[in-house]
C-alpha cells in the first residue's frame, strides 16, 4: 500500500522570465518567444517512499485522466494505491471507471497548498524559467531528462509533511 499526491500541470513553448544575477548595474538580457504551444505533464508522487509515475500527454479531460489511472494501475499492479487528487472538473468519477488497485481521495476545493505535486511542479518550472525550447520534441526531451533525473530522495524531500508521514504510518504501519 502507497500513498500519492496526483496532480497536472502545463508547460510549453512561452518563456517564463524568472530571476537571474548579473553584475550590480548591468540588466539582465533574456531571450522570449511568443509561442503558445503546450504539453502537459500528469504526476503522482508518494510522499512515503519518493516514488513516481509521470506522464506527458497534449491534454486534459476525463477520458485522459481514465487512461492515466489505468497505466498508473500497471504501474506496480500488486499495489494498492490511495491517491489524493484536487477538485478539477475532468476528475470527475461519477463516469470514469477507476481500477480496482486505485482509491481516489479528494482534497477540499481551492486547497492546493495541501498538495505536494504543486511543490513538484514549482521545482520543475523554477528549471523552466528562462529557457527557450525551439520546438515541442526539444521541450518534450528537456521535461522527460528533468524528471527522469528526480530521485525518490528528492521527491521526498520535496513531497515529505510529518502531517501526512505520522498518519499514514499510524493508520497502515501500526
């Protein structure tokens, strides 16, 4: 049994102009582009051990967010996997069907601060900030390098609350 903290996010081809030191009076000079195409990428992270499944997709709505939850169902199939998700209306379950191994658990609307993935996210876009990606497969590599370079230590780190840590254990270890 896991515990993870599900959630999406947006990147594309737009730059996000973020901070960046130079020499007192010089003013920094970055490269923009006014490009508005996107991917999205779909992660569930255990706050538990550091594990992770993402996805990357050009999308989202509830037929993406059925066929998300299958693989992440293949994904460790032996596991049963309780999995926090936000309020967004493409997670609606009342038509999706959710596989046996997955029990989806639903934070308050208008809480993100109490999921983890936003951490997550806002460590991949601080890397995001200032680049520029020439098209959709170099910003496709550069987010499949990104993530496939966190290791469950860092997600830990970035995803651990003794709140969710101390209950989990208490509940499912005691």
């Amino acid at each position: 049994m896991n515990l993870y903290f599900q959630d999406e996010s947006r990147f594309g081809l737009m730059t996000h102009i973020g901070r960046c030191l130079t020499a007192k009076g010089i003013k920094p000079v970055v490269s923009y582009q006014h490009k508005f195409k996107t991917t999205y990428l779909y992660g569930s992270y255990s706050p538990i051990n550091g594990d992770s499944f993402v996805w990357e997709i050009n999308g989202v709505d509830t037929a993406i967010f059925e066929s998300y939850l299958y693989h992440f169902s293949k994904y460790k199939p032996k596991e049963y996997k309780i999995v926090v998700i936000d309020n967004a209306g493409f997670h609606s379950t009342k038509n999706i069907k959710v596989p046996d191994n997955i029990f989806l658990l639903r934070i308050p609307p208008y809480t993100p601060e109490l999921n983890p993935c936003e951490q997550v996210w806002q460590y991949i876009k601080n890397r995001y900030k200032n680049k520029q990606f020439e098209n959709m497969e170099d910003l496709k590599k550069w987010l499949h390098k990104t993530v496939n370079q966190m290791s469950p230590n860092l997600i830990k780190s970035i995803t651990s609350n003794h709140h969710y840590l101390n209950n989990f254990n208490d509940v499912f270890y005691s």
